[in-house]
C-alpha cells in the first residue's frame, strides 16, 4: 500500500462525511433567506439576502459553531470525525516525507492539529466566500429541477475544491520544507596531487678542440658569437730564419702565417 493511496483513501472519506452535511448548512442559510423574502413579499431580492446572511458565517458564536458539528456528527453517523481528520493530516505529511532528501531517517516536525470544530468551521468561511461569488447556483425560483440537479453538484464539486484548499492552510509547509527539503553541500573531495618527476640536469658535452701540433691546441667555440668579436688567430711555430750568400738578396719578409677560420 503506497502513501499517495493511503493520503487519497483517508482525503475521500472525509469528503464522503462531511461535503455534504457542510452543503446542506449552506442550503440551511439560503432558506433562511428566501423565507424572509417571501414574508416580506420581495422574492427578487432572495439572491441579495443570502449574500448577506453569507458574510455573517465569520461571526457565528461557539454557540452556533458546536451546533452545527453536532449536526454534521449525527447526520454523517461518523463518530470518528475527529480521528479522521488527524489521519489525513499525518498522510499528508508522511506523503512529503517520502521524498526526504535529509540524511536522517527520523525528522521530528512541530504541527499544531485543529480541532474538528476548528476545521468545519475554517471550511464554511471558505466556502461561503466561494458561495458567494456563485450565489446563483442557489436560485430555485423558476429554475427547472434539472437544472437544480447539476446547480446542487457543482455546489458540492466546489466545496470539494474549498477542502482542499482548508487541508492545505492547515498543514506547517515551512517545517517541511526545512525537514525534509533542504540537503547539506557535499564537502569537495580532495585530489592527489601526483609528485612530477624532475627531469635530470643535462651537463653539456665537452667543446672540441683542434690541435696542430704537440704544443699548439686552439679551441673554439660552436655557439653563435658576435659577429663584431675579433675573430682568433692562431701562430702556426715561430719564425725560420735562412742565412743568405752575399750574391743572394734577403727576399722580403712575408708574414708569420696567419690562418682565420671562418666558423
């Protein structure tokens, strides 16, 4: 047995025992009306009469109040109105609790239960404002029973509606909604951070060098130099010396050789 059909089983049998009782109260007053209008011979004015006996309800005594649910107990023959009215409330409220969001498996909710004299009587003061409105739905002046027939239903399809509404004023939607509908923020799940690996430190390889000889070594550079650095020179040995005849004349001086590398 699921809670929506447990809260619509206990909703329609209080609705079966107490509608129309409640109906038959609002006819009670539209008699009242149209028998003071035909005493003083204006029945024209039965509709307009009504509406003010309607504005009256808010008013009525604990008198007049513990009356009319002492009617509605006898004629409905239900000696458990009260009982039934709690059991809709807590299905209403077990029906939201179903779709809980809150880690708790028991949540306690603060409800203040109206009494059944409380309720009957927030139901006529809905329902003669409703009533009101739709005065004409009460008219049987020349009105055919056909038409009173469907006049009557729909009197008691909208003090259905009225009930609803009543149920719902009654039930602490603030508690619930604190209860059950309100879910705490999921902590943010924390992340490894995994350690990067460093990568090992390249030592560049030794610079070439070129050798001419057992003493003379010159090394030089790969990298790009500036182009306006003055390039090396390189001494190949020292200078020979050749002892000339007299007949033979010293052939002039050449340069020590110089080599550039153009790297």
């Amino acid at each position: 047995m699921t809670t929506d059909f447990v809260k619509q089983s206990l909703r329609e049998n209080l609705s079966r025992v107490l509608i129309p009782h409640v109906a038959d109260g609002l006819w009670s007053i539209y008699d009242n009306a149209k028998t003071a209008c035909l005493r003083n011979k204006q029945p024209g004015e039965t509709l307009k009469t009504f509406q003010n006996l309607l504005t009256r309800v808010p008013q009525w005594t604990d008198t007049i109040l513990s009356a009319e649910v002492s009617r509605i107990e006898k004629a409905s023959k239900c000696e458990y109105m009260d009982d039934l009215l709690l059991g809709v409330f807590v299905s209403y409220i077990r029906a939201f609790a179903s779709l809980q969001q809150s880690e708790e498996t028991h949540v306690n909710i603060e409800f203040d239960r109206p009494s059944l004299s409380v309720f009957v009587f927030t139901l006529y003061k809905a329902a003669a404002r409703k009533c009101w409105s739709n005065a004409y739905l009460f008219k049987t002046i020349d009105v055919s029973s056909e038409q009173q027939s469907r006049n009557r239903r729909d009197i008691e399809t909208m003090i259905s509606g009225t009930l609803d509404e009543v149920i719902d004023s009654f039930i602490p939607w603030k508690d619930i909604s604190k209860a059950y509908f309100q879910t705490k923020a999921p902590a943010a799940p924390t992340r490894a951070v995994a350690e990067i690996p460093t990568a090992p430190e390249v030592i560049p390889p030794p610079k070439p060098a070129l050798s001419f000889g057992e003493s003379e070594t010159v090394e030089f550079e790969t990298d790009n130099e500036d182009e306006d650095e003055e390039r090396p020179r390189l001494t190949m040995g020292e200078d020979v010396k050749l002892e000339l005849s007299d007949d033979e004349e010293e052939p002039a001086a050449k340069p020590a050789g110089v080599v550039k590398l153009d790297l």
